[in-house]
C-alpha cells in the first residue's frame, strides 16, 4: 500500500464521518444515553449485539461499562449478545435470523435498554423494530467505515453514561 492509498482510507474515514456528523445523529446519540442512564438508575442492563465485526463492537461496549472506560466507576450492568452456545443453539433450532429475538425475548427485562448500531442501506432486520432506538451509519462502500462510526457512537455513549450516572 502507497503513502497516497493510506492517506486516502484517512481523507475517506473523515468524509464518512462529516456526513453521519448531524444534529439528528447527535440527538439519537443524546436520546440513547439518556434512555440507558435512566435503565441504569432502575437497575436495568444494557444489552448490545452484532453480526461479525460489529458482533466485535458489541462485545467490547459491554466490557467498557462492565469494567473502566476512562474513570474508576461502580460497574455498569451491560452484555452483550455473543454467547457462542447460545447463538448455534439458537440458529440450529430456529434459524440464524432469531439469535438476538430469542435472546432479548429470554433475558430482557422491563427497564432494559436495546441499542441498534446499525449500517445505511439495510432496514436493520427485525431487531431494528424491537430495539428502544437505532443509530445508523451513513452509506458506504466497504463495512470498516461503518465500523469506524460504530465505535465512535459506542464510545460517546460509555462517555455519556459515566458522566451522567
């Protein structure tokens, strides 16, 4: 790879970024920290998934509330939906597009929080219906820059909560 071609995942990693930047896309951010600070001071969980790397994504926002972002903190009640068991388990029994409905319809609670981190172009399948709030990332041509939007939502959420609860 050419010092042009690195510069180029740079210069589109930024585009990317410029065009999920919006005040809509701040709310739904704003609006998610809100609704898991609230499911926190009730006791609730915050229970997050993915498909492959976003499975990756969903499994490290979990770790983050549970253990330390940036700040000692009491651990923050999160998981997410990555059990290897459950998932074959699930797949094989009823099919692979039931592994997180069948999870929240067995472990979700009143006061549960269920965030959808989700990638334009696709309608977010049925978990998109049965999540409290969805956050897209713009269209893009290649998965690792809807992953990059995916990690930096995660991270301002962890930032939210820890400043907020």
């Amino acid at each position: 790879m050419s010092n042009k071609q690195i510069a180029d995942q740079f210069f589109e990693a930024a585009e990317i970024i410029s065009k999920f930047n919006t005040p809509e896309n701040f709310s739904k951010i704003e609006k998610a920290g809100q609704l898991m600070v609230e499911s926190i001071s009730k006791n609730g969980k915050i229970i997050s998934c993915g498909n492959g790397g976003s499975m990756s994504d969903a499994m490290h926002f979990a770790e983050e509330l549970t253990g330390r972002y940036r700040d000692d903190r009491p651990s923050i009640a999160a998981l997410s939906i990555s059990d290897p068991t459950h998932i074959t388990c699930v797949g094989n029994d009823y099919g692979f597009d039931y592994i997180f409905s069948r999870y929240i319809e067995g472990v979700g609670s009143e006061g549960d929080v269920l965030l959808a981190i989700s990638t334009s172009g696709k309608d977010g399948g049925e978990i998109a219906s049965l999540c409290d709030i969805e956050i897209r990332a713009p269209h893009s041509n290649y998965a690792d820059r809807a992953q990059e939007i995916h990690i930096k939502v995660i991270h301002s959420l962890i930032g939210y909560i820890e400043n907020n609860s």
